[in-house]
C-alpha cells in the first residue's frame, strides 16, 4: 500500500445529530479525522484571511486584542444571506485545500467532518459519503441541553437540507437517535467494512 494513499470520507449531518460523536468514534477505529470547524478557526486568524474580512465587514468583528471574533461574525452572516454566500466562498475552497494536504501527508481512511457536504454539493470530493442521523426533535433536544437556543436551533436547521434527503443521497448513514453503543455498533461495522476498501482501493 502506497504511503500516502487515502480513502476520502465525507461525514456529515445536521445540527444537533451528533456528527462529533460519530468523528471521535471513527476515529477510535483508525481513521485519520480533519474538523471542517477547527479548520476555519485557524483560517479566521490567517492574515490574507484576516484583511478581506476586514474590508467586507469592517473592525468591529474584531475582539479588543485584536483577534477575529467568530461569534460578532456568525451574528452578522447568519442574517444576511448574501454575506453568509460570499463567507463560504471565501473559506469552503481553503477547507478543502488543507483536507487535502491532510490526506496526502497522513494516508489511510482520511474523513473530513464537515456539515454542508451535500449543500454546496462537495460530495464528489469523497469516495463515500456518511451521514449521521438523528430525528429533529432529538437533535432538537441535544442542541438545547448544550445551551442552544431554539430560535438558534431552528434557524440553523432550515438552513441545512432536510435530514431525509440526505439519507437518499450519502453511500452510509450512522443512526445516532439510540444509545451510544448502538451508535458505536453501527461505527465499528462501517470502519471494518471502511478497511477493506482501503486495502482494494491503495
């Protein structure tokens, strides 16, 4: 097996299921996993970065000591649509970039946890799709418990594609409506069956 061959793995799902949980499981069976999230953190902090935001939005994102402040930044582009298009256009290719670079320099079962996979229609990137479902009244549920609001809550879930459609479109769906070690089931199944496809594919 070439070193740096990697089986490219999309997971996915929408707030509140438990993409997380499923990322730190995978991972527990062997995967190599790259948090689409912690991935802009770095970006917003990046200079090139940094000054476009500044020229769109102006230094009030900024926190007194200077950095970006992301949640001034989420208040600002979750209200306005053409704002929130421009900043995934912005980030979306940088994500993919250091994923990429990521797959090269690890190898293996490589998995990008990102939640707008089938939105913006990236699911080509991957050679499987996973997607973590949860009903919405128990994403509902464990969004609230972490302090979400339900305004939020809500808000965020319209912007996502319905949960059901994407069940039709991802290769595997991990049901994380149950106990953790249902969901841990689920995960040990699709990393063995994961392994063998590395070996078929490198």
């Amino acid at each position: 097996m070439s070193a740096n061959c990697a089986l490219k793995i999309g997971l996915t799902g929408n707030i509140g299921t438990g993409k997380s949980t499923v990322a730190k499981l995978m991972e527990k069976y062997g995967a190599n996993v790259l948090d689409a999230d912690k991935v802009v953190h770095k970006l917003l902090e990046r200079e090139d970065i940094k000054q476009k935001l500044l020229q769109k939005l102006g230094k009030d994102i900024l926190t007194p000591d200077g950095r970006v402040d992301r949640k001034k930044i989420a208040e600002r582009v979750f209200k306005n649509p053409d704002l929130l298009k421009w900043l995934e256009n912005l980030l979306h290719p940088e994500v993919y970039r250091e994923y990429e670079n990521f797959c090269r320099e690890r190898g293996g079962i490589c998995v990008l946890e990102a939640a707008l996979i089938f939105e913006k229609g990236n699911q080509n990137r991957f050679h499987y799709t996973v997607l973590v479902y949860a009903p919405k009244e128990v994403a509902k549920k464990r969004a609230l418990r972490r302090g979400m609001t339900e305004e939020d809550f809500n808000r965020r879930w319209e912007k996502q594609l319905d949960i059901d459609r994407k069940r039709e479109l991802a290769d595997f769906v991990i049901d994380n409506s149950g106990s953790l070690e249902e969901t841990e089931r689920q995960v040990r199944e699709l990393m063995a069956y994961l392994q063998r496809e590395l070996g078929r594919f490198c």
